[in-house]
C-alpha cells in the first residue's frame, strides 16, 4: 500500500500548489470530491485515463506520480503564463519557462507523457486497462489484483517481480523478457507472447487459453498447473523447465523439451510436428491419442516414451 500512499500525497502537495480545493479538482475531473478524498488519503487510486487527465490538470507529467520521482508541478503566475517548481531548482521566469515550452515539439510532450518508470510499486486493485507504449522497465514490483486488459506491454524487462490475480487477457507481452519472477493465479487468456522469454520465473495457475507462444523461450523456471487450450505452439522451447499438471491438447510444431523435468503431464489429442525431445527419460509423460510426425516419433522413442497412445503421421 506504500505507492497508492505515496500517490495520495503526491496528488494532495500537487493540488495544493494549483491553489484548488478537492472540490475544485473534483470538478475539472467530471468526478466526486469523496473520490479525490480517497486518493490523497491512499485508500483508492485513479484509474489510467484519469491519470492522463489529472496529469494535465494539475500541470504535472505522468512521471510525477513515479515512487523515485522528485516532485516538480507547475505554478500559475500573476500574468496566465506558468512556471515549474522543484524541490532541486529555483524556479524559472515565466518569460523562461514560455521560451522553453514554445521550444518543445509535440512530439517530444506526447512521448514524455508515457515515458514512465512503475518499478518498485506495491499495486493492488489497479486498473491499467488499455494502457499503451510502456516501453520501460516494470521491475521489482508486487502486483495483485491489477487489470491490465487489452493493454500494449511489448518490449518490457520485468524482473523480479510478483505478480497475483492480475488480468492480462487480450493484451501484447511479444518480445518481452519476465525474469526471476513469480507469476500465480493470472489470466493471460488470448494474449500475444510472441517471442517472449522467460527464465528463471515460476508460473502457476495461469490461464493462458488462446495465448500465442510463436517463438517463446522458458528457460530454468517452473510451469505447473497452467491452462493452455487452444494456444499456439510454435518454435517454442522450453530448456531445463519444471512441468507439472499441464495438458497439452493442440498442435505443437517445431517446438522443443531440453533437459526438462516432467511430473503429471499430458498430451491429449494433440499434433506433434518437428518437435525435439531430449531427456534421459521420458517415461513420466502420458501421451493419449496423439498423432506424431517420423522425425518427433524417433525422439520419443529414444527417450523411452509410452508410445501406445501414439500414432504415427504417415505422408
């Protein structure tokens, strides 16, 4: 709870400097003052479009709100113009702080709006639905509980963090790297995980049904009682994994097990193509009425597999 705390104060200190009321607030944000009361005394928080809007109401970016931000808001002066106070800078002269607003490109303001740090928070019950260009790291944070639907998370370094209960369905994780991470009880149902690596991360009890995996690595973690219908599997690998009480029950196609450790896990009515087992043994894996290509029956076959529930794909 130490962030939304943190934010409450942050919204307090910012509206105080405007010179505005809860009420006022309030008002410019088409919402309750009971709402902004709970903000500032961190017993709610905004949700991600309102951000944008008290953002620009309190004449602050969306970096103001960060934990290791240092306070800076903007001030009205006597003649309409605005200044920026900091608790490191004197302030600048309006004619100053006009030159170097008129100075920026559009652009430049869009991009900076976006270009912040939610690393070490404590998130609980926030939504974050939609949320897009987080092009940073999200690292070394608890987060429960916290809806991130439909939302563009590709590219991100999430390291070490814990994440509970969180929503992520529908929403583009392609091309990011979840590391030391333990993720439980999540819903990543229909999401893109394209070219996605995780290692050294332990998943639990997530959703993942309609998620493509095209090109995913796991690497050194855990994957255990996992719901995976109707994902996409393909050039997917897992290297030194833990599996357990999965059911794998689709098309796998050049995908790979390296050195994995299998505990109750199955393959029902799913298609094996150009898949690489190697491992000792393979015994521990139950295939039920699955179909295999030559190349995948010989793997199997080398690692000492059940292969009464298979059948061979002849040309």
């Amino acid at each position: 709870m130490l962030t939304v705390i943190m934010i409450g104060e942050k919204i307090s200190d910012a509206r105080k400097m405007r010179n505005l009321s809860q009420a006022q607030l309030a008002r410019q944000l088409s919402i309750s003052s009971q709402a902004v009361g709970k903000w500032e005394r961190g017993e709610s928080m905004p949700d991600i479009i309102t951000f944008n809007r008290l953002a620009e109401v309190l004449g602050v970016d969306l970096n103001y709100f960060s934990e290791n931000f240092q306070s800076s808001v903007t001030e009205k002066a006597s003649d309409g113009s605005s200044t920026k106070l900091s608790d490191e800078a004197p302030a600048k002269s309006s004619a100053e702080s006009s030159a170097i607003q008129s100075a920026k490109p559009p652009s430049a303001e869009i991009k900076k709006k976006h270009n912040w740090d939610m690393s070490k928070g404590n998130w609980l019950d926030a939504d974050f639905s939609g949320l897009t260009n987080l092009h940073e790291k999200f690292s070394s944070s608890n987060m429960q509980k916290c809806l991130f639907i439909g939302s563009d998370l590709s590219g991100l370094l999430l390291k070490s963090n814990n994440v509970y209960r969180c929503d992520f369905s529908s929403s583009d994780i392609s091309s990011s790297h979840i590391q030391n991470s333990n993720l439980s009880n999540n819903l990543f149902r229909g999401c893109s995980l394209k070219e996605t690596e995780f290692s050294g991360s332990y998943i639990t009890g997530c959703d993942f049904s309609g998620a493509d995996f095209s090109g995913a690595a796991f690497k050194s973690g855990g994957f255990q009682n996992n719901p995976v219908t109707n994902a996409v599997w393909y050039r997917t690998s897992f290297h030194s994994m833990y599996l357990a009480d999965m059911v794998f029950d689709d098309t796998l196609e050049d995908c790979c097990f390296e050195n994995c450790t299998f505990t109750r896990v199955t393959f029902q009515k799913a298609t094996l193509i150009s898949t690489f087992f190697k491992n000792k043994s393979l015994k521990r894996i139950r295939f039920i009425e699955c179909k295999v290509d030559k190349l995948t029956y010989a793997f199997l076959k080398n690692g000492k597999a059940d292969l009464s529930g298979i059948t061979l794909i002849t040309p």
